[in-house]
C-alpha cells in the first residue's frame, strides 16, 4: 500500500520539488544534483524507481535501460532520448558524471519521461471528446510555398480528412476554419476556449535545407519546476508531451514518415491555449521528395489516419477511469522490427502496422478509453470565459 501511494505521490512531489530536494520513492533516494540552474537525477535512480534493467548500448555512444516491453536510450547526442524507439528532444541535455554516471534533467523526468512511460499518472488528464483542428496560416498567409508544396493548401486538406476520420471513430470534431481564410492565433486560441476540455492539433508543414525531411511535433517549451509565471500552455506539459508522443509515434510508425522527433519550441500558439495542444510538421515542404508526397491524396490520407490513430492511442489513456498502471505503460510502443530482406530479393512492402493504441491493433471505430464510448451525446455547451 505505501508503495503504491507514493508513486501515486509522485506528480504533487514532483511540483514541490524546490521544496522536497531528496525524495524517497519505491526505496530509492532521488539525490538531485545542481548542475548550474538544472536540477538533474542520476539514471541509476530512475532505473530503480521504474525497476528497469540496464540494457545493452543500442549503437555506440548510447546508454539504455528498460525491460522487455518498455527501452529509454539516451544518446549518443545528449539531446537525445529514445522512449521505445520514438525520438524525443531533451529540455536540458544529459550530462555524463564520472561518479553518477548518467545525469537526466528533473525537468525532462517529470515533463517528460514519466508521462509518456506512465500517462495514466498525468493529474489533470480528462476524457477526450472533442478535438480542434487547426489547419495552419490560410487566406494572405500562405505558410511555406516551393515548387513541391503548398503549406496552407496541405494543412486544410489534411485537416477535412482528419475530420471525417475521427468523426467515424466517433470524436466531436471542430476546425478553426474549413476554408482558405486568415485567422489570427487569437482567434484559434478563442476557438479552443469555446469547447469543453478539447485537445488541439494544429498542422503545418516545415521548411529547412533540402536535404532535411521528417515529421516533428512540438509542443510548448515545459517549465521548469521553480517557475514563477508559467505560461498558460504549461498548465498541461504532462499531458501535451504524452499526446505528443503519441501523435509523433503514429506519424512515424502509421504514415512512414521519418521520426524528426516529439520537441519545444516558444511558439506564440501553443503558449496560449489551455488544453492539451501540439503542432504537428508533416513534412517539409522544401524537400522535394516528402514535398512532392505531401501533395498526394493517398499520403494526405495516411497522415489523417495516422494522425486519428494518435489521438485513439492518447485517449485511451486519458480517461480518468483506465486505471493506474503501477508499472510503466507508454503511450508509445515499440515499432515492429523492418523485415528483412535478403540480397537479390524484392523489397517487402514497408511495414506501416500502428504500434500506438496501447498496443492494441488499429481498429476503424474509436479504441474507446475504458468502458465509456468516446462518442459525445451531443456537442458541450460553449464555455463562456
Ligand atoms: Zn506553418
């Protein structure tokens, strides 16, 4: 029982973690070092913690520990982390001490590692039954424009087909515009306001050197746990990187395209919207081959798809009555292995096989969290701010 309510502890401990320097937890000290401003935890003790073993090095360079369902690697860019293969760019780099071994951010523990390994643990997680999508710029802004891609053009289409995608599975689906119109982040962020605990995905496509290609997510930066005036977006860190993840492994394991990474970014946006909110980049735009794909209809598909597929994976574990998985369960699961293929033989199809959801096989209607139906009875009255 003690053990069990001081995991439960854990998120109220973590907020009062200026207060609380030295936490026991599951029988390991959590011994906070004080690199300039950062609070970071030896490795050693989140390994414990989360009873994981240490795990060979996946390539060079690299640090990993986990079990048999669940792997974290760290490095070799100390930027780095791998939470089942899904790439996540750290707040704070790990740092390597001579006596410690590996340190990890207490920023990037908290905001971080432990709602994407545990999101039934996230503390103001709510029932997902509403999504807004935001279809970036539109009107005079047209976003990044090449020869290969349109941005504003993508985001919308893709956007109407994520629509209807989760309208199937049974979610209230809202769009900030259905239409190629100009909205100020204002007007997105008093979209969001107007409906009852939605989550927000707003969709865009990159732009960068040609060589570069892949989807990124980003959420708001997290703030760190002495932050005077968090902004209004980090009232939801926990649950943002959870559904994140969740969005990004779907993208990569779901559409194919390649894993950019689940990152922060100071955007305006994201900052200002009190839900738990991401910004998806499909693809960049500048890339001929991903821009000339971005512009088809099947690859338009799949990413909507791909896309529902992360919203299902996220509500699942969103709803207050699954239980709390006392051992972790990401949001995020381990990619199938490519298969192999042998030399002169044809290439197999790409296996694309969704590895979110909990583990649970795509399903066409919602992967419904728990014993309630995601289906709303009928569209939440407007909240009046
Ligand atoms: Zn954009």
């Amino acid at each position: 029982m003690k053990h069990r309510a001081l995991l439960l502890l854990l998120p109220l401990l973590a907020a009062l973690w200026p207060l609380a320097p030295a936490v026991t937890a599951d029988g390991a000290m959590w011994n906070a070092t004080a690199v300039g401003e950062v609070g970071y935890l030896p490795l050693e003790d989140l390994r414990s913690f989360y009873k994981f073993m240490s795990l060979p090095p996946k390539g060079e360079g690299t640090i990993a520990i986990g079990n048999g369902a669940v792997s974290l690697v760290f490095g070799p860019d100390a930027r780095e982390l791998r939470i089942n293969g899904c790439r996540f760019l750290l707040s704070h780099p790990a740092r390597r001490d001579a006596v410690q071994g590996l340190l990890v951010s207490k920023t990037d523990m908290v905001k971080l590692i432990d709602p994407v390994l545990r999101p039934t643990y996230i503390a103001n997680r709510r029932l997902v039954k509403t999504v807004i999508i935001d279809p970036a710029h539109g009107g005079h802004d047209t976003g990044t424009v090449t020869a290969y891609a349109r941005e504003a053009d993508i985001a919308l289409l893709v956007a109407l087909k994520l629509r209807a995608e989760l309208t199937s599975r049974g979610y209230h689906v809202v769009l900030t515009h259905e239409d190629n119109r100009y909205l100020s982040d204002q007007q997105r962020v008093d979209c969001a306001a107007r409906e009852l605990n939605p989550i927000f995905l707003s969709l865009h496509l990159n732009s960068g050197r040609s060589d570069i290609r892949g989807a990124e997510t980003y959420t708001v930066v997290p703030c760190e746990p002495d932050e005077k005036k968090p902004l209004p977006g980090n009232e939801n860190d926990a649950a943002n990187a959870a559904l994140a993840a969740a969005l990004q492994a779907s993208l990569v394991n779901r559409a194919g395209a390649k894993d950019g990474g689940c990152r922060r970014a100071h955007y305006s946006l994201l900052s200002s919207l009190r839900c738990p909110a991401v910004m998806a980049e499909l693809g960049y735009a500048t890339n001929r081959e991903e821009g000339e794909q971005l512009m088809t209809e099947a690859y338009q598909t799949k990413l909507a798809q791909a896309l529902a597929d992360g919203v299902d994976a996220f509500a699942a574990v969103m709803n207050p009555e699954s239980t709390l998985k006392a051992s972790p369960k990401p949001v995020v699961q381990e990619a199938p292995a490519p298969a192999r293929v042998e030399p002169g033989k044809q290439q197999a199809p790409k296996a694309v096989k969704t590895t979110v959801a909990q583990g649970k096989k795509p399903a066409k209607k919602p992967a419904a969290p728990a014993k309630k139906p995601v289906v709303p009875a009928k569209k939440p009255a407007p909240q009046k701010r």
